[in-house]
C-alpha cells in the first residue's frame, strides 16, 4: 500500500472511530452515585446505590431521558468525609455529570456542598436531615425536621409521654435536630429537667445540642441504656434517637439485652428503617417507632409496583458485589428513586440537561411524582411537598404504619422558631 493510502485509510478509520465515539456520548447522559459502600455507613447506603441503579435500568428500559440512556458513575467515598469531597469533584470535573444521587449524612452533605457550588453541579439528596440550609445545588428530597422529628413527638405527646431522652451520633444532624426539639418540646410545656441525655448551653445561655452523643462506629452502648432505664423508671419516658450507621445495632441489642422494652420505654429512630432492622433481633424490638415518608407496608399499587420490580431487578442483574437475599425496601431507597424520577420529569419538562434550566424547573413547584410514598411536589425552597408516616416495629422487621399526615409541606428553617414560654 502506498503511503498516501495508508494515510487516506487511517484518517479514514479515525473519523469513523471519531464518529462512532461522539454518537455513542450522545446516546447517553453520565449520572453520578455518591454513597459509602464500605466503612461505618455503607450498612445503611449500598441499598440505596442498589436502588438507584435499579431505577436507571427501569428508566433506560422505558426510553431513557430525553432519548438517552442513563450512564451511571459509581464511586466509594468510603465513609469518609473528605472523600466525599474528592469524589464529588471527580463526577463533575473528570466524569462531567449531568445530575448525581447521593450522601447519606449531613457531615458528608456538608463537605460536598462548596463542590457543587463551585462547579454548579446538581445533587438530589435523599436522607432525613436536621434543615437550615438551602443550597442552589441541592435538592433535598426526604424528610425535613418537620416531616420526621416534629410528628413524631406530637405523637408521643398526644399518646401521654413527658419525659424524652435524647440520644445521637455526634455531627450535625443529631445536634441540629436536637437542639429544634428541645425548643420545640419546651414550647409544649416540656420542662429542660424533662429532656434527657445531658443539656448543653452555649455561652449566652440558649441549649444547644441537648443529648447523648457518640462517635460514628460506637458500640459500647452499657452506659447509656443505664441512664435510659433509670430515667424511664417513672414510667412516662420514651427515646428519640438520631444514631446513624452501623451503631445502631449494638444499641439496640444492648437496650433490648437490658429487659427494656417498648413497654417500658419505647424508641423512636429517624435513622433505623427496615433495611437496618435486617440486621437487628427484630422480635426483641417489637413495639418502637419510627417516623418516615414511606414504610415498605404501604398499601398502594404503586408501591407494590416499586417492591416487585426491584426484587425482580435483584434476581437478574449481573452487577458485582450486590445481595440479592432478604432484600427490603425502606424510606431513603423509596426517596431515592423519586428523586431520580422528578429528575427526569424537570428535565423533559424543561427539554435540556441544563443544571440551570433543570434547577428552575424544579423551583417552579410544577414538578409531581406519584410513586412508592404517594405523591411528591417540588418546592421553591428546594424540598418537597409529601406525606409523613409514622410506623410501629412488628416481629418480621416491618413497621405498621399507626398515624398518617397528609401531603406536609417542608419547613427547613424552625431553629429558634418556637416560643418557650
């Protein structure tokens, strides 16, 4: 062969190849997923990595988005802040996501937040979190604090509990968290001797971060569950606990080791959901609580539709890594694949991929999901308008949902709100 031909051939080949390479990123839009597969969290966020590729599989079957199929970018933070911060940075920089799904705690939400920001990137977060932000770059999909923490204490005050101990991980959520409840519980005739766990105040005299509080990863639990039981000896006592992650177990099995029960003095998790309890001795904990925008004992077609197309994903994929066995489905997961639901709605309302046409979307309060957990509304303050459940744990793990609040709208700024005398 000649070398002018050899040359025509090649430039020939590499505009094919060229061709073939640009057709093919057309055909797809990269999404990131930002969750901790290994480390203190992953117990509580490869669910949510399963359900979100889950999702993807399901969207791409029916179309995809705007005519492309969703790319999924996967990476392991590893539990560890700082990482998310790296990871982030790849997504958006290296991987140049449309959108990403992830985080799990409010410290992890925290160190990503500048990222998105800077780069003007777009993160859907799925988790129950303590409120008082408002990021452009955020939308933050799953309970606010009065979508979780201020039913669930209505509840106990209408069911006659005047003592409440409160018990955490030690980073925001829990203390943010706390801090509202204490205001919001003195606001009810709850008086500060009344609120367990220790009362902090800050130098001008206002309590902060009342509570408990433990490292991630904590499992000495003794101490503790003393002090619960001796406050709840008067017989109106009952827990809040915001423990996240893998803590969780040896403190519920410590509470339960100790002879209390639901009876003596029942829980109430914001962070335990039923694909925690997976690993908890449910039968020993029948009776606590928990307060979320959807438990898996939702009667509706369409949760039935959510439940059985996942476990059938579970049964065909081929992704590595993943458990297929005892598989449940759970509040975060259920919030995760709205978020990529209204994701795609906002998109193919707007008719781009476009963070900023995306975002105002969104904002417009225009954008509705009817899925696992009822319906769900966008909001301008970048939450969600939807329903809030409060369930009571049976034998097999699963909650019965006790109490229905219908299609509450978020309030992410309450600290200071509530009036204390």
């Amino acid at each position: 062969m000649s070398r002018s031909k050899f040359l025509k051939g090649s430039l020939a080949a590499a505009t094919l190849a060229s061709i073939g390479f640009t057709h093919a990123e057309e055909e797809t839009v990269k999404v990131g997923v930002l969750h901790s597969l290994s480390g203190t969290m992953a117990i509580s966020e490869v669910s949510l990595r399963d359900t979100l590729l889950f999702t993807f599989d399901e969207i791409n079957a029916a179309g995809g988005v705007l005519g492309k199929k969703i790319e999924p970018i996967v990476v392991d933070p590893a539990s560890d802040w700082p990482t998310f911060a790296e990871k982030a940075e790849q997504l958006l920089v290296q991987d140049k996501v449309a959108v990403t799904f992830g985080c799990w705690t409010s410290v992890s939400r925290k160190f990503v937040l500048p990222v998105y920001e800077k780069h003007n990137g777009l993160l859907f977060y799925p988790v129950q979190y303590e409120g008082e932000e408002m990021s452009p770059n955020i939308f933050y999909t799953a309970e606010a604090v009065n979508q979780q923490a201020i039913p669930a204490v209505d509840y106990m005050l209408e069911e006659g509990f005047k003592k409440f101990y409160l018990v955490g991980t030690d980073y925001v959520y829990p203390h943010t968290t706390n801090t509202v409840l204490a205001e919001y519980l003195q606001s009810k005739g709850i008086p500060l001797e009344n609120i367990g766990g220790g009362v902090h105040k800050d130098d001008k005299g206002n309590v902060i971060a009342p509570g408990k509080y433990t490292p991630f990863g904590f499992s000495d639990y003794q101490q503790i569950v003393a002090e619960i039981k001796a406050f709840a000896a008067s017989g109106d006592a009952c827990v809040i606990s915001t423990i996240n992650g893998d803590s969780n177990v040896p403190f519920f099995k410590e509470f339960a080791g100790s002879g209390l029960t639901s009876e003596d003095c029942p829980v109430v998790s914001f962070s335990v959901s039923e694909d925690e309890f997976r690993a908890f001795p449910a039968e020993k904990l029948v009776g606590h609580l928990g307060c979320w925008n959807y438990f898996m004992s939702i009667d509706t077609p369409a949760n039935k539709k959510f439940k059985d197309n996942f476990q059938a994903w579970l049964k065909k994929t081929d992704v590595a890594g993943i458990n297929k066995e005892g598989r449940v489905t759970c509040s975060p997961m259920a919030l995760s694949y709205c978020g990529v639901y209204l994701w795609k709605a906002a998109v193919e309302k707007c008719g781009s991929f476009d963070v900023d046409k995306v975002r105002e979307t969104l904002e417009s309060g225009e954008i509705s999901f009817d899925g696992p957990l009822g319906k769900i509304t966008s909001m301008k303050n970048h939450h969600f308008v939807k329903n809030v459940y409060i369930g009571e744990t049976l034998e097999n793990g699963q909650f019965e949902i006790i109490k229905t609040f219908e299609q509450v709208p978020a309030e992410p700024f309450l600290k200071g709100t509530f009036k204390k005398d």
